[in-house]
C-alpha cells in the first residue's frame, strides 16, 4: 500500500504563522507537525509516501525529508498549484498511486494511542475504510452517522445541523477505485472536490467499512492557533510522563525493520547534539538491551 500526506491549503486558520511557513511545517512541541502522521503511517508498515504541497513550501519538505533512503523509505513530491479540496489529491497523485490500495492522511492531524491504524492497514483488502471519532463539535468537520444496527447511513460535510456526534478524521483508505471516482466528482458550493463525497460514493456502493475509534486513541487536528498550542502541550505532557516520543519517523522505521542498527546509528551520527538524538541514542541503547524491537505507540 502507498500513503499521501496532503500538506498544501494556505492555513489561514493560523495566520500569521503561516506567512512565514506552512501549517505542516510548524512545531508541534519538538517536532514539525509533518512528523505525526508520518510516523503512524510509518508505524502501520508503509514505505511509498507522496508528499503534496503548495510550489513555495515543497522545496522546505524536501529539505527536511529528502528522498526518505535514510529511514529505509521513499518520497515523491508533488505540487498543488491550488487547493481544490482533499480529493483534488488523487488527481494529483494518479501516477504514484498507479492502480495500487492508498491511504490518504491530512498532514495537520496528529494520533496516538492503540493500534487502530496498523490493524486497518494490514486488514484492508478492498473498497473504502474511514475513521469515527466522537467530538463535542461535529458541525466542524465530516460527520457520519449510524442506523440502529451500528451500520454507516450517512455522510455529511460540515453540517448545520449534525446527525451525530461522530466525526471523521483525517486519515482515509482505498481501493484503485478512488482516481476514477474522484474525476467523476464535481466541485462544491465550497468550490471543492470534497472527500466525503468520494466516501458517499462508496457508501451508496455498499462499499465502505467505518471503523470507530476507542476512547483510548488520541485525535488532535492543530488547524488552529489555540488547537496548534493544546497539540503542544499534549505531546508535551505525554513525553514528560511516560518517557517515551511521539512522532518518531526513525524510531518508527527502526522497529517496523525498515532500518538495521547500524543504520540507525550512523543516523545519529549525523544530528547535532540535541535533546531529539538524545532520545534516539535511547532507544538504540534499549533495542541492543533487549536484543529485538518492541511494539509501541508512536
């Protein structure tokens, strides 16, 4: 399976940080925002990655990920001249997806917490699979609602007037499908290719699996200025109390095997002295300890 990270939009929610940098590149606590989803991706056994951004801010991620060997994985860059909608990705990226299973991740949404993502990703064989989340404020985002039998009824775009209290959050995956259907589609009143109707598609298909998250999994949407500061703080709070980093695309790669030690070390070799390598050089040390790497949340 192949992942896309859409990191484009202008993220004027975020004004004035974003005059200087984009939204996908700002600090969440000690790391760029960028490093969250591509971690759980990484965590859930992916190596093909498309990055999606705007012509000025493409040539920064590709100064901070490169070609992605140096975590045993892969990066292609693609440009979004405008936004038009999250769909507009697939467009975008029909030659790197080349008719293979995708997983469509929003490059401002940061997860942790439970092993929803890795199973979803080793158990998808066909069709479309979507995330639920319950929030207090539906109305901001997709929602989907169920029938009395828990069974997904419907999808709607930033309603009025919700259905439910469920969400959907930015991580979404498909079958080769997905390029034709988002072609098919026509803009918004918004003016946009919107990804819940490409979702609608599957549903009036019978062909979309809506998975609810556990109140054990952590869903934070730094869109905002206050969001971006709560985003923060968890990360924060999380590292402090349990000694362990979130949003380690190393420490991913190196216990999904994508990295051997030595190349793990030689890595490290080449960070500044920082509090960033200093956690790495831990886990190293814990890895040799042990003898094998142990499953963990990122």
């Amino acid at each position: 399976m192949r992942a896309i990270i859409l990191a484009g939009g202008t993220g004027s929610r975020l004004y004035p940080l974003t005059s200087i940098v984009c939204k996908q590149l700002q600090a969440v606590y000690d790391k760029p925002m960028i490093y969250y989803p591509l971690t759980v991706l990484v965590a859930g056994g992916i190596r093909e990655f498309c990055i999606i951004s705007t012509p000025d801010d493409l040539p920064r991620f590709e100064r901070l990920l490169g070609n992605g060997s140096q975590w045993g994985l892969s990066f292609v860059y693609r440009e979004q001249a405008r936004p038009e909608g999250i769909a507009q990705a697939f467009l975008i990226a029909e030659d790197f997806i080349a008719g293979e299973n995708c997983v469509l991740m929003l490059g401002d949404n940061i997860f942790f917490g439970g092993d929803a993502f890795p199973r979803a990703l080793k158990d998808f064989k066909s069709g479309a699979m979507i995330f639920a989340y319950h929030v207090q404020n539906p109305g901001n985002y997709g929602v989907v609602s169920f029938d009395q039998f828990g069974r997904a009824n419907s999808l709607e775009e930033k309603p009025t007037h919700p259905r439910s209290s469920y969400a959907v959050p930015g991580i979404y995956i498909y079958d080769s499908q997905v390029v034709g259907i988002a072609k098919s589609l026509n803009h918004s009143p918004r003016g946009e290719l919107e990804v819940t109707d490409v979702n609608r598609v599957y549903l009036e298909r019978d062909e979309l699996l809506v998975r609810r998250l556990s109140r054990g999994v952590a869903w934070l949407d730094a869109g905002t200025s206050s969001a971006l500061q709560d985003a923060s703080a968890y990360v924060q709070t999380i590292e402090r109390r349990q000694g362990v980093k979130i949003g380690c695309p190393e420490e991913a790669a190196l216990v999904r095997g994508f990295l051997k030690l030595e190349q793990f070390d030689a890595l490290l070799a080449r960070m500044p002295a920082c509090e960033y390598r200093d956690y790495l050089a831990s886990v190293a040390a814990e890895v040799r300890r042990l003898a094998y790497a142990t499953p963990k949340n990122f």
